[in-house]
C-alpha cells in the first residue's frame, strides 16, 4: 500500500474481494451453524442429536479450510493448517485425533466468531467503501438537466447545474481512492486476525521449536546408549577373545620346541598383544571406562596424564552431570588436548572447570603458538557441533603467538556428589 502504483493495481479489487466474499461466506456459515444448531437441539430429546453434537463441534473446520484458501487473495504467503496426523488408520483414529487437538477448538471458536460478528464488518466496509461510487455517477444523471430534470447525490444534495456536477464527480474520485486505502486496511486486518486465529505462524514455529529440540535429546541420548552398547560389547567380547588368543600363543610357544615353529608363535603373540593395545586404545577413545565408572574429574585426570604435554587438572564438581552433558564435556577436553599436542608447540597446558548458575564450564588453556583456525579441520567444527547439540556454547580465543583459551558452557544440574581432582 506505499507504493505509489497502489490504486492502479489489482489490491484494491483483491481486497473488495476478499471482505466481499467474506460477507457471502457468512452468510452461509451463520445459516449453517443455525440450522444445525436447531436439529441437534430438536433431536438430542430422543438422544440421537448427542452424536450430532460432535459433528457439530468439528464444525471449524471446513470453516477454517476456506478462510486459509480465502487469504490467499490478500496475502501471498501459502498458509496451512497445523492439524495432526492421525497415528492410525480409520474414522475412529481420526475423530479422537482432531477432538484432542487445541487447533480444531480454535478453529470452532473462529467459524462462531465469523458467523457472528465478522461478516458483518466486511459487508459493511465494502458498502461504505463502494458509496463514493454515487458521486462519480452524477455527471451521467446531469445529462437530464436539459429537460428541466435534477440530480441527487446520496438524496441529500440537489445537483442542478454541469460545474457542480463535475466538482461532485471529483469529489467522489478522490473519496474512492481513499476508501481503496480503507478497504486494503480493513482487509490486511481481517487477514491477520484470520492468520492469528487459525494459522498462527508463530505458534507453528513454536511448535516445530520445541520438537525439534525434544527430537535433537532424543538423538543424543540414542548416539550415547549406542557408544556405551558398543564399548561395552567390544570390552567384553572382542577384547576377551583376544587376551585368550595372546595367552594360548603363549603356551603354545612355551611347548613348542625352539625353531622355526616358536618364532612364529613368538610373531604371532606379539602381532596379538599390539592388536589388543590397540583395541584398548579404541575402546577407551568411544567410551572410556573410567568416565562411567568415577566421572568426568577422573576422566579428564586420566586424559591429561596419557597427554604427551604436561597439564594442570584443576576441575571441582560437587555432583555428576547428566550422562550426555559428561560425555560431551570430556571428548571435548579429549580432543582439545589432542589439538595441544599436535598442533600448538606449547610447554604447558591447564584444565579447569566448575559448576556455576546451573551451567557447567570447562576451561583448556594452553601456552602454545596459538593461531587456531576451525577451518584447517583441528576438529573445532565438530566439537561445536557437538556442543550445540546440548544446548551449549563454545568460544575461542587463539590470537598468532598463543596462548589459546578454549570454553565450554553446559546448561545441566549436578547430582551424585564426586570427589575434586587437582
């Protein structure tokens, strides 16, 4: 409606149309919901109008359905329903889906709301914005001035001369741009009470929000239950089965005569025990058993000792955080200490952490030459993937000649009281 083209395109006549056809269209659902209302009344005394209440309360909908179909003359944007789909096939399935939803209630109050007060105020704003219409059409009616006949405008003012017939006409062409102006007003409205009422985008955003979310913990907690699954399965299948294998080449070895024979089996232990080092190694990087078991002091204790760089432990945690929280919490500091020892050249590194305002925090700092870049794939990508999936929060901060400060935040409360590890 700023655009200066306004009056010359086709919104105004959409407009007209769309509070025109809103008039018709409650008309005809005033008449529905009356004529029902009245069979459901005359009938509910022999008990066979109460099934027809329900009919009657799923009204809204195909009310709603052409009002969504209807906005469509006003507003360029598609709007859809948020109805549910059914979880099971069939009528019965159906019915009780959409009685149990807020939208089909919502829906209902809209049709009775239309029927009742709507309409009228669209029929209304199309009559007052069609009336300057009269003035335009006078100078037509002056053709009779000629005979010793007179015009009326509106039949409250007598035209009987061509000046005043053309200052009417005037009059009313500026009147009827002004009321295209209302009539587009009155429609947006009407189109966002509309939206507000049976088509909330904010709501369905809110919705889609809160799923997303309730869908992102659920994936989270099934990745770490499937870490834990197989850590525990490779410890105490795979990992068995190799100890039995290094011991039983053992013994072969010590009853085989020495030769040829014993310095295969001697190849073959020792082929065996690297093959279980390094399936100690795989087991404890997707899921160390130190962390289930003591928590995450422990664990980042354990990782700063297997670190080829010296590092500080100064984590006090009066209690455990939630299993996906503490896990995430420590491959973060996993990885960071990684990132220490193979690209910072640092003397020194420290940890630290707390809990804090009902967040989590963990600190890794180190001495190195700093310059961290998350593009160059130190894995800083995808740790703050990982911690955006928890709701988290991750800065970092690596000017060119260090030190480098890397932060975690968690929302999360602590239960279980741990011991500090400094």
């Amino acid at each position: 409606m700023s655009r200066p083209g306004f009056l010359l395109s086709a919104w105004p006549w959409r407009s007209a149309a769309y509070l025109l056809t809103g008039a018709v269209t409650g008309v005809a659902v005033l008449a529905a919901a009356v004529t029902a209302a009245a069979v459901c009344g005359a009938l509910a005394v022999v008990l066979v109008g109460l099934p027809l209440c329900v009919v009657l309360a799923l009204g809204g909908i195909p009310v709603a359905w052409v009002e969504r179909h209807r906005l469509r003359l006003v507003d360029g944007d598609a709007v859809t329903g948020r109805h549910r789909v059914p979880t099971a096939p069939g009528p019965w399935a159906w019915l009780t889906t959409r009685l149990r939803e807020q939208a089909t209630w919502r829906e209902l109050g809209y049709a009775l709301l239309f029927a009742g007060l709507l309409w009228p105020v669209d029929a209304l704003a199309v009559v007052v914005a069609l009336a300057p219409l009269s003035l335009v059409a006078t100078p037509p009616l002056m053709a009779t001035i000629g005979d010793g006949h007179e015009a009326k405008v509106l039949k409250q003012w007598t035209v009987t001369t061509w000046p005043a017939a053309i200052g009417v006409a005037v009059l009313g062409l500026l009147l009827l741009g002004l009321c295209a102006y209302a009539l587009g007003v009155t429609a947006g409205a009407r189109a966002a009470l509309t939206r507000l009422l049976i088509a909330s985008r904010d709501g369905e955003l809110s919705a889609e929000v809160v799923e997303l979310a309730r869908s992102r913990a659920r994936l989270v907690d099934a990745f770490e239950t499937e870490r834990r699954r197989i850590e525990r399965d490779l410890h105490d299948g795979a990992q068995q089965r190799l100890v039995a294998l290094t011991m039983t080449l053992g013994l072969a070895r010590l009853d085989a005569p020495p030769g040829p024979l014993a310095d295969r089996l001697a190849k073959a232990q020792e082929e065996a025990g690297s093959a279980l080092a390094e399936l100690r190694e795989l087991i404890h990087g997707i899921h160390p058993k130190v962390l289930t078991d003591y928590g995450l002091g422990a664990a980042v204790a354990d990782a700063a000792d297997r670190c080829v760089v010296p590092v500080d432990v100064d984590l006090e945690l009066p209690g455990r955080p939630e299993q996906a929280v503490e896990s995430a919490a420590y491959f973060v500091v996993r990885e960071a200490l990684a990132n220490v020892a193979r690209h910072s050249g640092a003397d020194r590194a420290r940890v630290s952490g707390g809990h804090r305002d009902g967040r989590l925090f963990v600190e890794v700092c180190d001495d190195g030459r700093g310059g961290a870049d998350p593009s160059t794939g130190s894995g800083l990508t995808g740790l703050a993937d990982r911690v955006w999936a928890l709701d988290g929060r991750l800065a970092l901060t690596s000017p060119p000649g260090g030190p480098t400060l890397l932060r975690v935040e968690f929302p999360c409360e602590l239960t279980e009281a741990t011991d500090r590890f400094a």
